[in-house]
C-alpha cells in the first residue's frame, strides 16, 4: 500500500513537469520512412510509445493463457475450491459447537479433499456420527483420519474408545488406551480407569491410581473413593476366592500388605478389613490391626467395629476404648459389647442404658435385656424387651 501512494505521488509529479515542459516547448517528432513523413508532438510520441508497450504486455500476457489453458484453469478452479472448502469446514465447526452434528458433518466431509489438514474433519466428523449414534459410521471415519495423519494417533485413540465404551465393549476400549497410559494425557487415564471401574478389575485400577493422581486426573473426593472401591474390591473378591475354595486366608494378608501405607490407615478400609478378618475366624488378628488406629477423634465406623470383636485379651481390648474418654452413643455402645466379653454385666449395662437414653435402638435394647438377665433381672429383661417392640412398631 505505501509503495502504491509512493509510484503515486511520482507519477504525479512526473506528470506535472512533463506538462509545464510540454506547454512551454511542445517540441516534435518525426518520423520518416522513404518519402513518408509522420510529424506529432513529442507529448503525443510519448503516450503512443507507453500505449504501445501496454499494448505488447498484455498481448504476451494472453498468449501465455491460451498456450496453457489447462494449467491455468486448474489454477484458478484449484484457487476457487480451497475457498469454498474452508467456507464449508468453518460452517462445519460453527454447526459442530451448535449441536447441529447432521449438518457439521455433511460440511465437514464436503469440504475434506481440498483442506489442508483432511484428519481434522474426519475426526470432527467422526465425533458428529458418534453423537448421532451412527458409531460403525463413527469408526469408519476414524480410520480415515489415521489415513490422513499418522500423527493424530492420540486424539483418534481417544474417539474410538469413547465409542467402545458407549457400545459396552470395554475390554477393547482397554487395549486401545492402554498406548496411552505411560502419557500425561489425562483424557485416557479418566476413561482408562473408568473401563476398570466397569469390568470391576480392581487390581488394574488399583495400580493406576498413582497415575491418576500425578496428573490431578480427578479431584481430591473422587480419588479416595477410587482407592476405596479398589482395595474393598480387591479384598472382596480374595473372600469370595477363599470361600469358593480358590485361596486362603494367606491371600488377603498379601492384598492389605500391598497396599498403601495412607490406605491402610484409612479407617472405613481398616474396617472392612477387620469384618472380613472377622468372618475368617481371625477376630483376634482384627483387633491388633484397628488398636493402633484407635484415637479419640476415629469415625465412628471404627469405634464400631472395634466394638464388635473379640480379640485376646478382653480387658486391654475394653481399657484401650476406654482411653478414648468418648461418652457418645457409638463409643457407648462399643464400650458396652466389650464390658460383655470381659464379663463385666454391671459395667455393660451402665453403658447400654446411656446409650439408650440417647437415641432408643431396637437392636441395642435386646443386647441389653440379655445383660439383665446375666443380671438374674427377668422382670428389667422383659421390660426392656417391651420397649424394644414399641421402637420397632414406630419404625
């Protein structure tokens, strides 16, 4: 543009000097050819000689095109349909954040022979089918984005595996995003654990979750429900395996030992642990795991399970929870349950009967009119036993 106003401005005054010359002294030329004789100012001689020199430009100019007329044309047609075809890929995309995903992909596959990068249209394509639910559809455009380029193997792997999912094939979902679980990219590790969540493999998904918590995959809530689900799950089936005969009790010890230090101190796991350990006859080993986890701020669910089982030596089980100096309902309860291992019916009804008064249990008075009676007390038995009737008919 400025070079434009400089040729301008020259011109212009190459003009103005060429007037005031010309008007000052026309002077002439002449041409001469045998007795032939042209005479014409010399401003006229001038023009002619610029008129003939375009002239002669633009006749060199159109020969050129009619000597190559096919290469020209596919110049300019080539020039017209990469216009149009970013036209159509654009209104594709403006239809893709729309929602209109019938019309994102019709633009986009009209458009994709004369684009730049085809394997953007054919991925953005592909998401459009799989949104319509065409997911055959869906795949085979993925194939042909891998075609186009061989360098979008990421984001195509991550399409075909939301489509895997969405048509329940999670196994082949896994094969696919496991090329990508040694990357940061936190899309595959969300959908990679979420394929281990469904085929309920929680080993797999126990081993990933160091991964997923390196690149903040999720949030902090969600991670410790991913390391609750996997290790209850994996303890889960190692029961399941012992009670069908497959393993022993051997094979839990090796589970809880493999897991995290911050998961084995978890309480609502520790718990769990406990109630299996429990169900194996291993009431003793149970205590010995919760003891040490024992405070006086512990969830309720471990005062709880505490509370539930008989471990070695009952008065250090019952002076241990004592310790915690709780006088709520649950740490009541527990210290009840423990005051009857150790045989000490005087101090069990004491706690039963404050728990009581804080919130009246169908199930805790029971306990406590079997207290009464170790009590010789059938008359506070029965009584108990009448108010627990009426607790349950209101329930």
């Amino acid at each position: 543009m400025k070079r434009m106003i400089i040729w301008l401005m020259v011109a212009a005054v190459a003009g103005t000097l060429l007037a005031m010359w010309a008007l000052e002294d026309p002077g002439y030329v002449a041409l001469a050819r045998g007795e032939v004789m042209v005479q014409m100012s010399m401003v006229t001689a001038i023009g002619l000689l610029v008129l003939t020199i375009a002239a002669v430009l633009v006749m060199i100019r159109l020969v050129a095109i009619l000597w190559m007329p096919g290469r020209w044309a596919r110049q300019q047609l080539l020039a017209g349909s990469k216009t149009r075809a970013t036209r159509r890929t654009n209104r594709g995309f403006i239809a893709y954040l729309m929602g209109d995903f019938a019309k994102a992909r019709q633009q986009l596959l009209a458009s994709v022979g004369n684009v730049d990068s085809p394997m953007l249209n054919y991925l953005l394509a592909a998401r459009s089918s799989q949104y319509l639910g065409e997911n055959d559809r869906a795949l085979e455009l993925l194939e042909e984005a891998q075609l186009a380029d061989e360098n979008a193997q990421a984001a195509i792997i991550m399409v075909q595996a939301e489509i895997y999912q969405q048509q329940g094939h999670w196994e082949q979902s896994i094969a696919i995003l496991q090329r990508l679980e040694n990357t940061d990219n936190n899309s595959a590790l969300r959908l990679l654990a979420m394929a281990y969540e469904e085929l309920k493999d929680f080993a797999s998904l126990y081993q990933l979750l160091p991964k997923l918590e390196k690149y903040r995959v999720f949030d902090a809530e969600k991670l410790s429900a991913l390391h609750l689900a996997a290790a209850t799950g994996q303890l889960d089936r190692a029961m399941n395996d012992i009670e069908k005969g497959h393993a022993d009790n051997s094979s839990l010890a090796a589970i809880w030992g493999s897991l995290a230090k911050q998961d084995r101190r978890n309480a609502s796991l520790a718990a769990h642990y406990a109630s299996i350990l429990k169900q194996r006859a291993a009431e003793s080993d149970a205590e010995k795991l919760l003891r040490p986890l024992l405070e006086r701020q512990s969830p309720d669910v471990l005062i709880e399970m505490y509370g539930q089982l008989k471990g070695s030596d009952a008065m250090k089980q019952l002076k241990k929870l004592q310790g915690l100096d709780r006088t709520d309902r649950t740490a009541l309860i527990a210290l009840a349950r423990l005051s009857c291992g150790a045989e000490l019916w005087g101090q069990a009804k004491d706690y039963y009967q404050r728990a009581i008064g804080l919130t009246m249990s169908a199930k805790v008075a029971l306990e406590l009119a079997s207290v009464l009676r170790k009590l010789k007390d059938e008359t506070g038995a029965l009584e108990v036993e009448r108010s627990a009737l009426v607790a349950l008919a209101h329930n």
